[in-house]
C-alpha cells in the first residue's frame, strides 16, 4: 500500500513531522476545485460482474475476441437515460475540433476520462474503442447500460463524442474494429 503518509515519510528523513491531516485537506481542496460536481449519481444501479461484459461483446462481435480486454471484475449499471445526463453533462462535445491535435482519440479519451474521473460514475463501464468505416481508423465511446430501468438487460451503446449522438449498433458491426477494451 503506497499512501501520501507512506511516501511523506520515505523521502522527508528526519526533522520535524509534516502534518499529514492538513497536507490531506489540502489534496482533497485542490481535488474539489478542479472537480465541478457531477450530475447526481443515480439510485437506481447494480453491480455488473464483467463476465456479462466479456459475453456480451463476444457475441456482439464475433472474431474479435482477441481485441476484447476487460480491465476489471465487476462494475456497475444503471440505465442508458441516466448514463446519457452525464453525458449532456460533460462538455467534451463543446471543443473545437483540431486534426490531430484535438480529433477523434482525444474527444473519446476526454468523454471516457470523465467518466472515469468523477466519483461513482467511474464504476459504469464505458470506455473508448476503435474500429474503421473504411476512411481509416475513428476512436468512439461505448458503454453497457440497459434500455430502461425496467428493462434490466445488458446492453451496448456507441456514442460520438464529437456530437454526444448515439451510434447504431449496424454501423459498428459494419466497422473493422481495432481495439475493444472496457
Ligand atoms: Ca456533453
Ligand atoms: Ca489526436
């Protein structure tokens, strides 16, 4: 366990002792200021072990197997509803696009990132992949999530997150994908 009192210690040697609550205040203030507060986090969630995960895009995307990667053991769920208020939340979609410097691996990066970022919403499991239409490879969001809060099934979307809009199922099975972790 490698911990900020941990560390303090290993490098700081003798002398007088660093207040390790006021230097934890202090992250904690700095991680507050440069974290707006999320859209509230929903209720109504289960926890998602990533076998469903693994199934799920094994059957969607026959032949890929070898580009699945599934970074963690459970995660959680809710509905695409709620996943999609952090979306319309987030502001990824208001950047200017810039080829290369500012284009489609960043925006997903930033869309995904977020996710990752914010307490709580880091559990669901949306990420970024890549696949190519045919004009070269496009990096894109996808997320499991279920249709409804009343229909609990597993389910994959694709969002754009130059444009926050949904991407049709048709369109990536269309696509020769690169890479699909979760
Ligand atoms: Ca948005
Ligand atoms: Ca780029």
């Amino acid at each position: 366990m490698c911990n900020i009192q941990g560390l303090a210690r290993m490098f700081c040697g003798h002398g007088s002792m660093p207040d390790y609550d006021a230097l934890v205040a202090e992250r904690d203030a700095l991680v507050a200021a440069a974290t707006p507060p999320s859209p509230p986090f929903p209720d109504q969630i289960e926890v998602l072990d990533a076998s469903v995960i693994r199934d799920l895009m094994e059957s969607t995307f026959p032949g890929y197997r070898d580009k699945i990667f599934i970074s963690d053991r459970q995660y959680l769920i809710t509905s695409i509803d709620q996943i999609r208020v952090f979306i319309d939340w987030d502001n990824t979609n208001i950047f200017k696009y810039q080829a290369e410097y500012s284009d489609c691996d960043d925006f997903a990066l930033a869309l995904a990132g977020a996710f990752a970022k914010y307490p709580g919403w880091s559990g669901f499991p949306v990420t970024y992949v890549w696949g190519n239409y045919g004009i070269g490879p496009h990096a894109f969001v996808i997320a499991v999530a279920w249709p409804s809060q009343s229909e609990r099934v597993p389910t994959l979307y694709y969002i754009e997150p130059q444009t926050d809009h949904e991407i049709a199922q048709e369109t990536v099975e269309g696509m020769e994908l690169m890479l699909l972790p979760m």
